[in-house]
C-alpha cells in the first residue's frame, strides 16, 4: 500500500492512501509496523497511529453490512402527537447521563424557533417493535418541547423535590422571556402542538436484531462535538452493565493514569476497562463471539450483558495487576508499541496499544485469581523477546501481528491471550 506523508517541521502532520498537493514523503508499505519503522524518526500523535491502524486493519465488519436489510420511511408529526407517544411509553428515550441534556438557553431557542415557524431538524426513531419506537437521534429537541408543554423542569430530575416550571430564557425574543407553557397564549401553544417536524423511521428487516441503531447513530452523529464509539455505547447500551462500567472505571487509579486527562474525557479507561472484562470472557468462559469488528463485539457485549453488573473486586484486580506488570517493566511502559528503528533494535517508543493491555492484564488476573507465582525477571525476559518477534516478523510479511492487524476478530482476541499466556507462563 503506498502512503503520502505530510511533514511539518520534523512532526508527521497527515497520512493518506490519496496523493496530497504538498506531501513530503511517500512510502510503500504491507503492514503497519513496515509503516511506523519507515516513520520512526519523525513525530507522530496518537490519532495518527490509531489512523495507520485503520488502514491496514480488515475487521472493520464493512462487509457485514451487506447483510442489513434497513427500510425507511419519511413523515411529518406533530409535537402534540409525539408528546403523546412519548408520554405513554411508545418511544423510549436512551438512558442518557446528564451531560447529554440540553441547558435552558439551547431548550429556549428550539421552543423560540418553533413559535416562529423556523425548520427544526428530523427525529430519527428505529421501530423496534409493534408502535414502539427508540430515539437514535433528536432525543434532546423531543425531550426538550415534552418538559415544556407538560410543565416539567428542563431538566427533569426525579430525585428533585421542588419542580419549577421550564421557562423561556436567555438570548431570545423578550415577550417570550419568563414564560411557561401556561404563560402562553392560546395562538402560542397551538403553535407548538400543531407543528410538525419531519420523522425519519427505520425498521430493520433483517437480521432479527437491533444491530442497525449503533451503526445509524454513528452516522447521523454530526454535533459539534460528536460522541465516539464508547459514549454511543453509554447512550444506548444504558443499564445496570453501564452504569456499573463507568463507576468501576473512574476507580481505577492505575488503569486511569495509563491516560491523559483529554483521553479520559473520551471515555479511553472506560472502554480499556471493557475490553478486558469482554475480552477475557470470550477467551476464558467461551463467551459467543460471531460479530466482526471491534466495535460491532463490544456493542453486542454491552447489549448481551445490559442487566449483569461490573463488581468492584474486578476492578480492584484490573489495578492490582498493572501495578505489578509496571513494577516489572520500570523503565519502560509495557502496553506501548514496540517499533524497529532503522538499525533493527526494538524500541518501545510508540503509541499506548490497548491491545496489548487488554491480554496482559486479563491474563494476568487470571493467574491472580489462581494464586499462582509468577516468575517476574523471566516473564519479562519473555515478553521482549515474544514482542520484538512479532515486530520484525509482520514487517517481513511472515506473519500477521495481532496486536495492531485484525485486532477485531474473534481468532486475534484468542491469539493475543494465547501469546500473553506463554509470556506470563
């Protein structure tokens, strides 16, 4: 495959399979270890790395999608009705955390836009069953005119004792401003009820699934800040496996200091936490594994597991275990990419690759959980010796590296465990 590199001032600014107008570099490469040594001396970000993954990566699942059979549809409704639905349970809401709710300047705008007759953008809703509907995008503009008309906060807490009212406020017209729904007039609130707002409904055919709403969702993400794969997850797998995720997660000390503040932003130590929860059960308990694709198995996982719960002690294993594989390597963080610099030395100088946690702590734990002795000076004698290998062996073309190729397929999970078991003995 070749490569056209953008460089500014020694940092690799842009990698690309298409020729850009004032690349700097172009090189050939068949796998992405051949591409990082080639670009070792440079400086790269994070993002580039996990990029250079992707293009070289076959589980994506793209081919999966020929097995969808999506229909859609496009109506109008109005809010009256949708109010209706809503309220009687017809359309559920995902379990989104708070951050995700609109403030009283955004909901007084939308209510604003309508009484003035402005377009509002499309609900999309997936059918999920006979007049049962799931929100997959628009879930704050329906939620928002709901609390309006129904005299409900906006933000519609139900541990609050005192509900005041959502009013209009902020930069918007100033006879609207201070005004309930009951403030209104009777023009106003017909206004409100009557318009329509364009519906867009899915039902997918086949397969027998709701598979289709994280690929939909992904999608029509298109905020200013668009959610990754982990809070998709967050907003529509929301159950007793996700709550108790993230709460395990952000105890994690160890497994949190592995990530920048920005990365734990993203939700990154939520879905390493993940990974090696889900990741181990495929590999140790036979968990079914028949998706293709990171996402697509974690997705299924979190959907499979909605009522099952994350439990503290694991948790506190996931910590116990990085401290000691740390203490191990001192000098060196263990879940870095090894690169070969141009003289053939390894070098452990690249990017975080979660890969690499997810086996050697599930791993790991599982020895903690049998109470056996782990020889530490061979262990780590072994895990240079098993990651310079695998390195200069895909870079030769001789074998896929699991690591960072086809990290989502159901014999790559099994072959990094495999690999990891012989490391740690």
């Amino acid at each position: 495959m070749t490569f056209y590199i953008g460089l500014t001032d020694n940092i690799v600014s842009e990698i690309d399979i298409a020729e850009m107008n004032d690349y700097s570099l172009k090189i050939d490469a068949l796998n992405p270890e051949e591409l990082i040594s080639k670009l070792d001396k440079y400086e790269m970000s994070d993002e580039l790395y996990a990029r250079i993954d992707e293009f070289f990566n076959k589980d994506t699942g793209a081919e999966s999608l020929l097995s969808y059979n999506i229909k859609h549809w496009v109506s109008n409704r109005s809010f009256g009705e949708l109010i209706d639905m809503y309220e009687n349970g017809e359309i559920r809401k995902p379990e989104m955390q708070r951050e995700f709710v609109w403030d009283a300047q955004k909901s007084s705008r939308l209510i604003e836009s309508i009484l003035i007759g402005l377009p509002i953008p499309p609900l999309f809703f997936l059918e999920v069953g006979k007049n049962e509907y799931e929100v997959i995008d628009g879930y704050q503009r329906l939620v928002t005119v709901t609390n309006y008309v129904t005299g409900k906060p906006w933000v519609d807490n139900p541990n609050t004792i005192r509900k005041a009212k959502a009013k209009l406020s902020g930069n918007i017209s100033e006879d609207l401003k201070g005004k309930s729904f009951d403030d209104l007039t009777a023009d106003q609130q017909r206004i409100i009820k009557r318009s329509t707002i364009p519906l867009v409904e899915f039902r997918q055919i086949n397969p027998e699934n709701s598979d289709s709403k994280y690929m939909i969702f992904e999608r029509l993400n298109s905020g200013s800040e668009k959610l990754n794969s982990m809070q998709i997850r967050k907003s529509l797998a929301y159950g007793p496996f996700i709550k108790s995720l993230y709460e395990q997660a952000n105890k994690c000390d160890e497994l949190r200091k592995l990530y920048s503040v920005a990365m734990q932003k993203k939700d990154a130590h939520v879905e390493a936490l993940l990974r090696v929860y889900a990741m181990s059960d495929i590999y140790y308990n036979k968990e079914k594994c028949d998706k293709n694709g990171l996402n697509n198995i974690l997705n299924s996982f979190c959907e499979e597991h909605k009522k099952d719960e994350i439990t503290p002690d694991f948790a506190i294993k996931v910590d116990r275990a990085i401290t000691e594989l740390k203490q191990i390597f001192p000098e060196k963080n263990l879940f870095k990419r090894v690169v070969i610099d141009t003289t053939g030395k390894a070098l452990y100088t690249g990017n975080f690759n979660v890969c690499i946690l997810e086996a050697m702590v599930g791993v790991y734990i599982r020895k903690l959980d049998a109470q056996e002795t782990v020889n530490k000076e061979m262990l780590r004698g072994r895990y240079e010796k098993k990651m310079d290998e695998l390195v200069k062996r895909a870079i030769e073309n001789a074998e896929e590296n699991p690591f960072s190729t086809s990290t989502g397929t159901k014999e790559a999970i099994i072959r990094r465990f495999q690999i990891c078991e012989e490391i740690i003995g």
